[in-house]
C-alpha cells in the first residue's frame, strides 16, 4: 500500500474528537480535519499532498473524547474519566443482564472508503466478551470483525479478525460503524476506547505455526512443506523434548520431537520459538513461577542456538493474566494469542493473533479472504494426525494456488516484526 494513499484514507475518516498523530501517552485534542459526522475531504487529495516515510502508522478514527456522535441499543453509554488509553476518558458501555447484545451505532454524514484499512479497538472488561466492529455500506451490506477479550487485563488495543461478510459488502462505501458486544445472559461492563484503522499489507500474508513439540512436526509438517518450499514456526517446551531424548515418557502419551529433530527443522528454515518450559496453565503459578517457566524456555532457546526464535513466545492453552504479559513483554518480541483472521497490521506485539485447529473449511475460507483483502492470518495446529492434517494439507493448497496468482505469500515471525508491526 502506497502511504500515501493510506494517510489520506485516515485523515478522511476522523470522528468527533480524533487526533491523528495522538499516542496513548499523549493529551486528547481534536485534530483539524475531526468535524464530527460532516462530510470529509475526498479520499485520494490530503490536506498536505507531501509524501511521509512514517512507518506503518495507526491512526484514530474515535478516541471518545465526545460520545455526541454515538447512540446506544440494549445498554447505556457514559464517559469514564477514570479509564482511557487515549486522551482523558473512555466511552463505557453497561449491557443488563438478559439483554445478550448491547452496543453503540455512528452513521456518517457521507460514505467513507476502508478500502486499504482495518478497523481495530481498545477494549477492557471485567469478564470474558466477545465485542465485535460492524461496518455498513451505502446499500445496507455489513462485514464483521470480531475478537473475544478476555477479563481483569490491562485496558489496550486489539486487532479484530473477520468473522462474516456478506458478498456485496463495498468497503470503498461505509456509512455505519457498530459496536457491539455479546453478554450473554449476564450483565456485562465494556470500556472502549482508541477506535482505530491499521493498514492492509500490499498483499495476503500467511503463517504457519506449530505448538507442543509433536513428532509430527518433523515426520509430517516438514516434509509437506518442503514441497512447496515453506517455512514455519514451531514453539516448543524444552522439558517435552529433553525428556523425549532421554527415552523417558511423556506425560501427554505424546512422542515429541528430540533435540536432534529441532535442529534439523531449524536448519530448513524454521523458527523454534518458546512455549514455556513445560506447558503449564501460566494463571495458575505465582510471579515467580510464572517467570521461571518463560525465561527457562527462552534460556534454553539461546543456548541451543536459537536466537531469532528465542525472541517470540506462544501461551500455553492460549491463557494469561496481567503478569504473564508483563513478563512475555519483558522477556520477548511478539507472542502470539487467540483471534480472527484477516487481520491488518498487528497493533499489540503480545497478543498477536492467530487461529488453532481449524477444519479443512474454515481454512479455506480464511485464506481466500486473506488473499482476496490483503489480510494476515497466522494457522497454527498440534499433532498432524486425521483431520488435522486434511486441514493442514487444504491450507497449504490454497495457498499455493493464491500465491502463484500473486496475491499471497508466507511470512515468518520476524517479517510480522520488521514489516507488519502498526506504530501508534
């Protein structure tokens, strides 16, 4: 994507209260092109026609410093002063019990293009919620991005994935943004803030990953990528593989990858990187658990010659708390965590998105929206057995099949890193 093209799309797409260039450090303000729901300079002619070489910018679309241009369904919208991540309050949102969805509505005055952007949001709660962003074009056709949050973590931005687009959706024509959140049949408390837009990478982007060490790693995966000439990432647990060459059982009744086995898929291209030490529920242990089970992986990493890998982190069972992504911030570069996918630009380096084990249908889909709206959508999967490696093998045909049209490649960690990382 041209930057262009891209800084001209965010300065067109500003609510009431929006600063383009304010991080989460920065004071609220309003930025000049920000007239609420007015219409806004066409897409294509910035205000300042000068080309910029800023890296892969996010950009606010809303930060709720103003909640005028917002209505509310099935729950009350307030400000909270005392929770922000950008500017001085929040936009808080009380669904009652019963309700199951609550949420929040705009309609632009003209329609807006989100052709080159993803939309994305800064969300808190007390309990696990699954909000998600629709957008709806001039013509009543909706797309859904979701992402499920969970409880009691530090009020920060996510990336949203798509979950359902109907086929005439016009992204070059949006008129509606919801936000909405389902509840359940309890009461749920959301603080939002930092609506945003990241970019869309030139092309799709696909990543392979592999968790817990499984032999078929090595027996399965990497014989079938090496055909299509692939790389991959697989995190593992040291004390899985160090008891696998020792002869010793695994607890799992899981035979496991040797330490032979890693150095023979890090030698092909692959990126071994840390999944703790020995696989533990991490909010389970005390800090200083927690912290022996990350830094002994990662040490292990290091000293086994796996330096680029040493430096991205996947969660055991995909769970955390607060600590554990204080000390995965401390200890690493990226760790990856639950999601949707085609996602834009990744906005938060430690929950980073990917989707696990999904069937031989959701991966096509994923990858066909992937490649069809420029998204990036990171698979990762276990033991390659039955209809997981059917799925597997589906994915790596499709990808094929785009990345020879052009319109899809495969990356690894580092290139989400040095290329695909959003900067507030």
């Amino acid at each position: 994507m041209h930057r262009r093209r891209y800084l001209a799309v965010a300065s067109s797409l500003c609510l009431a209260g929006c600063s383009a260039s304010r991080n989460a450090d920065s004071p609220a303000g309003s930025d000049s092109n920000s007239t609420g729901n007015s219409a806004s300079p066409p897409v294509g002619e910035p205000d300042d026609p000068t080309p910029t070489d800023e890296p892969s910018p996010l950009r606010t679309l809303d930060d709720f410093e103003s909640l005028d241009s917002w209505e509310s369904f099935s729950g009350t919208l307030s400000a909270d002063a005392n929770r922000a991540v950008v500017g001085t309050q929040s936009a808080k949102l009380e669904v009652p019990a019963g309700e199951r969805t609550g949420g929040i509505t705009t309609t632009f005055a003209e329609p807006r293009d989100f052709s080159d952007v993803v939309p994305g949001l800064a969300v808190a709660t007390d309990e696990l919620v699954v909000p998600w962003l629709r957008l709806v074009d001039d013509d009543g056709n909706e797309i859904d991005y979701r992402r499920a949050v969970k409880g009691g973590l530090p009020f920060e931005r996510y990336n949203f994935g798509v979950d359902a687009i109907e086929p005439k959706f016009d992204s070059g024509a949006v008129r509606e943004v919801h936000i909405l959140v389902w509840s359940g049949e309890e009461a749920r408390t959301v603080w939002l803030d930092d609506l945003h837009l990241v970019p869309r990478p030139e092309t799709g982007k696909v990543m392979f990953q592999f968790d817990d060490a499984h032999v078929t790693d090595y027996t399965t995966a990497l014989p079938l990528l090496e055909e299509y000439d692939y790389p991959a990432v697989t995190f593992v647990n040291p004390g899985r593989i160090e008891a696998q060459t020792r002869g010793a059982d695994d607890p799992g009744g899981f035979p496991r990858l040797t330490v032979e086995q890693v150095h023979e898929l890090h030698d092909a291209g692959w990126v071994v990187g840390n999944h703790c030490h020995s696989h533990p529920r991490l909010p389970e242990l005390d800090a200083a658990g927690q912290e022996r089970e990350i830094s002994e992986g990662k040490a292990w990493l290091e000293a086994e010659g796996f330096d680029e890998g040493a430096r991205y982190f996947a969660y055991p069972f995909g769970e955390y708390d607060e600590r554990t992504l204080e000390l995965v911030d401390e200890y690493h570069d990226l760790a990856f965590a639950g999601g949707r996918p085609v996602q834009g630009y990744a906005v938060n380096p430690r929950q980073t998105s990917r989707i696990g084990e999904p069937s031989a249908e959701q991966v096509q889909t994923a990858i066909e929206r992937t490649a069809a709206m420029r998204g990036i959508t990171s698979l990762f999967f276990h033991q390659l057995e039955g209809e997981f490696l059917t799925a597997f093998e589906a994915a790596l045909e499709t990808v094929r099949t785009h990345e020879a049209a052009g319109d899809l490649d495969v990356i690894l960690p580092g290139d989400l890193e040095n290329e695909y990382l959003a900067h507030t």
